[in-house]
C-alpha cells in the first residue's frame, strides 16, 4: 500500500524541502492548491497559539529582501535626484538576493516575487521618465486587494474565514450555521481590516504619487509596508485565534 505524505511543517515556516517531497507533496485538488500558497505564507501566523512576527516576515531575511529595494531606491533619488541610479541601484539589490538565495538554495518565493516587482516598477519609471511610477504598481495592488476583499464581503464569502478554512482544513459551514455566527461576524471583522490597511495606504500615498513627492512617496512604502501589515496581520490572529483548550488535571 502506498503510505500518503504529508508536507513537513518545516514547509509552513519557509524550510526548503528536497525535490522528491515537493514531487510526493504537489497537490491536485485547486483548493489544496490554494491552502498550499498560503501555508507558504506569513499567514500561517494568524492559527498559531501565540503571534510571531518575525516568523510571519520570513525572518531578518525576508525582512530585509521586502524592505531593501525600496529603501535603496529612496536613498539613492535622494542623493543623486537623478531616475537611472536609483533604478539601477533597486534592481541590483533585488536580483542580489535571488541570486544569493539561489546559491544557498534556499526557498525563492519572496525573493522572485520581490524581484518581479521590482522589475516592473523599473520598467514604469524608466518607460514614463517619472520617478514617482517606480510605485505605481503597489498603489494598483493595493486597489485591487481592498476591491477583491470587498467583493468577497458583498458576496458573502469573507476571505480571512476562506483562508482560515483553507488552513485549519475545515468546511465552510461558518457561511449559513447560525450557531457559528459569532465565528462569521470574526471573520468578516477581520476582512474589514484589511480592506482599512489598504485603503489607509492608498489614502496617504496616492496624493504622494499625485504631487511627484518621490522622497515621501517611497517614506511612506516603507513605513506603511511591513510594519502595518504586520499589525493588521496580528489584529487577525487576535480575531481568529481558537481560544487555549484548558489542561486537563
């Protein structure tokens, strides 16, 4: 009989596995697919028993490879008020630590996501000669995040309870079962702060972006990035966390 595997909980927490695991561990099923993608990431934070944002970040490293391009651009435009340098100065860093991961063989979906927005932030700003482009795209991403959550509000499938479902591999009874309507009202909270995190930032960046305040604009990625959503990651888990199940004596 042939034994079924199960994905390494190495996996969740960005561990590379070896090729004949990630062979064995492909799922078929598209919801498998989906609850794969996101054990893949931060967001496996929000079942844990206690919040660990360094783990959700992908540790010091996922940190710096999220944060780097765009600081190193921002530096960069500052110093030389120049478009080439600062574009050519992110792409570097960008393509550096794909590269490094890619000699250390370690897990590359932060970086090559990282690197292809990167990528196409160079391509806008070099395309348009406006600075202010290298962001454009995290401002239509943003925009298209805060529709697609509202949309899944309207439609009544909150996505935080379709992502926790997905997770925990559980049904999605929570949807019509009145006793679970306090876990749907949760869920739908939850939604709703991360449709706010969204919003919050296009509210502050999109007149940045408008005004060709460059330095700001790039002030405002960094500091409205990984550190808000990281609290909105945290609000989350407080919202979705199962409550401890007491010792038994």
């Amino acid at each position: 009989m042939t034994e079924h595997r199960h994905e390494p909980a190495g996996a969740a927490d960005g561990a590379p596995l070896d090729e004949a695991a990630r062979a064995d561990d492909t799922p078929r099923d598209p919801a498998d697919v989906a609850a794969a993608a996101t054990r893949r990431s931060g967001m496996t934070q929000i079942l844990g028993e206690e919040f660990d944002l360094k783990e959700a970040v992908g540790g010091p490293r996922g940190l710096v490879e999220a944060v780097a391009p765009g600081l190193v651009f921002v530096v960069v435009y500052i110093a030389t008020g120049a478009l080439v340098p600062p574009l050519v100065a992110s792409l570097a860093v960008a393509v550096l630590a794909m590269v490094l991961r890619l000699v250390q063989r370690t897990p590359l979906t932060q970086a090559a996501g990282g690197l292809a927005g990167v990528v196409i932030g160079v391509v806008w700003a070099w395309r348009s000669g406006e600075a202010e482009d290298y962001f454009a795209l995290g401002l239509w991403t943003n925009a298209a995040y805060a529709a697609g959550l509202l949309v899944s509000l309207l439609a009544r499938w909150p996505i935080v309870g379709v992502v926790v479902s997905l997770l925990r591999g559980e049904d999605f009874s929570w949807r019509t079962d009145p006793a679970l309507a306090g876990r749907r009202r949760r869920y739908v909270l939850a939604t709703w702060l991360w449709i706010a995190m969204f919003l919050v930032r296009l509210a502050v960046q999109v007149p940045l972006y408008l005004d060709s305040s460059v330095a700001w604009l790039g002030t405002a990625r960094i500091v409205m990035g990984v550190p808000l959503w990281g609290l909105t990651l945290w609000a989350t888990w407080v919202l979705v966390r199962r409550p401890a199940t007491p010792a038994t004596p």
